[in-house]
C-alpha cells in the first residue's frame, strides 16, 4: 500500500514538472517570436531571402530579419511587432535585421535608397534599440516619430535627410570606410538635418551647422500622408501645423497631373509628350541620331514631369 502511495506521488510530481517545462517553454517561444508583416501595399514591392531570391510582396506577407525588401512604383508599410510601424516610399530599398524578443526588440533598418517615415508608438526597454543605417549616417532613438530618406542629388552627392515629428533622434556621421565621426548631434521634435558626402566619398560633413526647422514643402507627399495616418491614428502624439494640411491638398491636386514628359538632346528639346496620371511614355517615332538610345525604362509609370535624355 504504502509502495502505491509512493508511485502515486511520483506520478503527480512528474505530470507537475512536465507541465511546468512546457509553461517555459511556451512562454519563452511566445516572448522570442516578433512578428513583422506587411500591413499596406500599394504598387510593386518585392523582398529578396536567401536562398529563396526574389519574392512578390503579398499583403499580410510575414516577413523574416535579413529580408531585403525593395518598393516599386507603389508604397509600402510594415508592421513590427505590435506598435512600430515602417512607411516605406516608391523606389526605396532597404534590408531590414529584426531580432529579440517583443519585449526586448532590436531592430535595424539599412537604407539604402530612398526614404521612410517610422512610428514607434511606446518606449522602447532598455535593453531594446531602433536604429536606421544609411550610406552616410546612422541614428538611433527611444520611441519617436520620424522621417528619413537618402538620394544622389543632381550634383552627385549623397544626401540623408532627417526630420523628427515627435521624440528626439540621435545622428553620427558615417565615412565611407564605415567609421562614425565623433559629431553626434541631437535632432529634437520639429527639427530635421541634412548630410552629404561627395561624390568621391572623401567628404561626409552636415550642410547646415546646426538643426533647423522641418521645411514640410521638402518632404514627399506620401511621407506626409503618413503623417496625416498618424496623426489621426495618434492625436496626442504629433499634431501637424494647419498649413501643412493645406500644402498637402494643394500637392495632392499637384500630383493629379497632367504631367509633361521632354526629351532632351543634349541641352535640346527634341519632343514632348503629355501624360495621364498613371500613364507611361512612349518611344518617339524619329530618333535625333541613328545610332544611340532613350536612357529611360518605357514600362515605368510617369507620376510627375520627367525629363528623358538621349544617350
């Protein structure tokens, strides 16, 4: 009887320990799986994972730490975890690390082209970052609302600008051989800088001394109608100036085009063609040389006045 009892005992104690291993285990799987999805598409957007390469995004698509996603003619917005949010642009690339736990996220975004606005809804923990990298800078912050984006100007410099709506962001500047300048400057809310590196990478260097006042007529329309998302989704965190949403109609009707596309030889005007919003150019029927080519992609959507040069 008394061997009975004990076997009993035994058997409870086990049932005990096994469930309580599975409790852990549970509960470990659940703090270390982030999920990062897509949460709006507009357009063409692709992701490219080893090994698989390319792959069309999908709406709801999760996405996994090493994708490198590229937008298209459309715009983009991922969703990380529960409360940070990526609006991704037409014609931007980045690769996006996403590691941790929800609780503990460390995030980094590597822009390489283009430009995004970023929403981190709650205080990060203090073992958690967000950080965006591009060519020429790199930036951290705690819970912010903030817009980046990097592009070769008509000079052939590199650009990064970079404007905060709410919080505060931290910025280094990146030399071409990786290393940080010891020139770190605070952008606070309703402030934005500008970097440059030349066009032989031997000069990275902020344009402007300081941090200046957000110049909104700067900033893409899309990146605004992010912001208008998040303020309305928001309204105790950012509050855009009421001339901002004026501006933003005004380019709305702006960008209903139409737009004018010229073909350019040289410092010529060959030809020009009127376009639809959402309409494509086409090849003009006589060439300015025998010999040469258009240096433009014909199956690209013209969403502005684009000029076309002959090469």
């Amino acid at each position: 009887m008394n061997k009975k009892k004990i076997f009993i005992i035994a058997g409870i104690l086990v049932c005990a320990a096994v469930a309580a291993v599975l409790i852990i285990l549970t509960r470990n799987r659940a703090e270390a799986y982030r999920i990062i999805k897509v949460y709006e598409k507009e357009g063409e957007a692709k992701v490219n994972r080893d090994p698989i390469g390319d792959i069309e995004v999908y709406l709801n698509m999760l996405l996994e730490s090493g994708d490198k996603v590229s937008v298209g003619d459309g715009i983009l917005t991922l969703q990380l975890d529960d409360d940070k949010f990526v609006y991704a642009e037409a014609n931007t690339d980045f690769e996006l690390i996403a590691e941790g736990t929800k609780k503990n996220s460390k995030t980094t975004i590597n822009l390489l082209e283009g430009s995004i606005a970023n929403d981190i809804q709650n205080k990060l923990s203090k073992e958690s970052y967000y950080e965006i990298n591009t060519p020429n800078s790199t930036m951290a912050v705690r819970g912010t609302v903030y817009y980046v984006g990097t592009y070769v100007g008509e000079d052939g410099k590199r650009y990064t600008k970079i404007s905060v709506f709410d919080g505060a962001v931290d910025a280094d500047l990146v030399f071409s051989d990786g290393t940080r300048a010891d020139n770190t400057k605070l952008v606070q809310q309703g402030k934005e800088i500008l970097i440059y590196t030349d066009d032989d990478e031997e000069i990275t260097d902020y344009v402007f001394d300081d941090v200046r006042d957000i110049v909104y007529e700067e900033l893409p329309l899309k990146v605004l109608e992010s912001l208008e998302k998040i303020e309305e989704n928001n309204e105790s965190r950012i509050e855009l100036p009421e001339e901002v949403h004026a501006l933003i109609e005004e380019m709305k009707e702006e960008a209903k085009g139409p737009f004018t596309v010229t073909f350019m030889y040289g410092n010529n005007v060959f030809a020009t063609q009127t376009i639809e919003l959402g309409g494509k150019a086409t090849i003009p029927t006589f060439q300015p040389e025998p010999t040469g080519d258009w240096d433009f992609d014909f199956s690209t959507l013209i969403t502005e006045d684009t000029e076309i040069h002959w090469k």
